[in-house]
C-alpha cells in the first residue's frame, strides 16, 4: 500500500479524523494536481480544474475537521474522473 492510499485511508475514517497533519494534506492535494499557495493569512488548497479554493489555516500541526470534510469532497470529484 502507498504512502498516499494510507493518507486517503486516514482521512476517510469514520468519524472525521482530528489528527490530519498540515503536510500529510499537502501531500495528498499536490498528489492529485492541487497548488498549494502561500501568502495572506493562510494557505490555500487551489484547484483550477474545479475552480475551487479553500483556505487553511494553520493553528498548530492539525487541520481541523470542518476543512477535512471540504477537502474530502474535492478529493471526491477528482477521484471521480
């Protein structure tokens, strides 16, 4: 098993995982063609396929789970093609 399906594993637990790293998101979104931007206040997961932009930010190591759940859905679209 990959790096990056043990990731999807982790974040596609039941109930939404609180112990997401910042970088293992950056690793999955820039697995699946994602930008990560830098600058403002907080990063930003860009999507241009989608057109989809969502901030994230960063209080410590861990995403919080209201951003997982956004995350888990473009990873659905893109997962979908």
């Amino acid at each position: 098993m990959s790096k990056i399906d043990k990731l999807l594993k982790k974040m596609y637990r039941k109930p939404i995982p609180n112990d997401i790293t910042f970088d293992e998101v950056v690793s999955i979104m820039t697995h699946f063609g994602c930008i990560i931007e830098y600058g403002g206040n907080h990063p930003k997961i860009v999507c241009k396929q989608y057109s989809r932009v969502i901030p994230i930010p960063k209080h410590g190591k861990t995403v919080g789970e209201a951003y997982i759940k956004q995350l888990k859905d473009l990873l659905d679209l893109l997962r979908s093609e």
